[in-house]
C-alpha cells in the first residue's frame, strides 16, 4: 500500500497538536483526572457539611443557662484551643451521631469568637 508523500508530516503534526493540547488542558484548561475529581468532591461535600452544622453547633452553644460566661471563657482561651473548647463541651456532637467532627468544633467556635456586627 502507497501512502500519499505528505502523510507523514500531517501524522507528526496531529500528534504534536494533540500532545500541546494536553498540556494546554491539563495546565491552564481546567482539566482533571478522575482520582482529582474525586478527592475535590469529596472535600467540597465535607466542607459543605461543615458549613451546615456549624451554626447548629452555634445554637445549641449559645442556648446554654450560662452561654455569657462560656462565651467570655471562649474568647480567652487562644485559637488554637477555641475548636478543643466547644469539641469537649459536647456541642459540636450531633444528633445521632458518635463521635465529633473536629472542623464543625473549630468552625463553631469561630463564628462563637466573632463579633456580632
């Protein structure tokens, strides 16, 4: 069989084409693979979860009989201890829930620690 004699530069320029477009796409493009897409979906759904129950964890914080002095002990306590202080006082536990999530103690004890404007 007799190829055409400019076939070979068109099959080196598709290639090159298509190896500058994978770098384009990857690099600059947006482009992921799947293990990267999973990993981003599962942290943007933990991130989303903890959004959402933080001002739960805020509520019921703030409901307690003495919330006044817990909040005034908050915000003496360094920042570092701020998500430990609300994870052992049990408000960051959930409803049906066993164990607590370090990120909604710490997102809890942020927004505690804010002012109100």
């Amino acid at each position: 069989m007799n190829m055409p004699v400019n076939t070979k530069p068109w099959i080196q320029g598709a290639f090159v084409g298509a190896v500058a477009a994978m770098i384009v796409g990857f690099s600059w493009g947006g482009w992921v693979t799947g293990g990267t897409s999973t990993k981003q979906s599962a942290t943007a759904a933990h991130d989303a979860t903890v959004a959402a129950l933080a001002p739960i964890c805020v509520d019921r914080f703030r409901a307690q009989g003495d919330a006044a002095a817990k909040l005034a002990e908050l915000a003496k306590a360094s920042t570092w201890d701020r998500g430990t202080m609300v994870e052992k006082s049990g408000f960051a536990l959930m409803p049906g829930s066993k164990t607590t999530d370090t990120d909604v103690a710490r997102a809890c004890a942020e927004i505690l620690a804010t002012p109100k404007a």
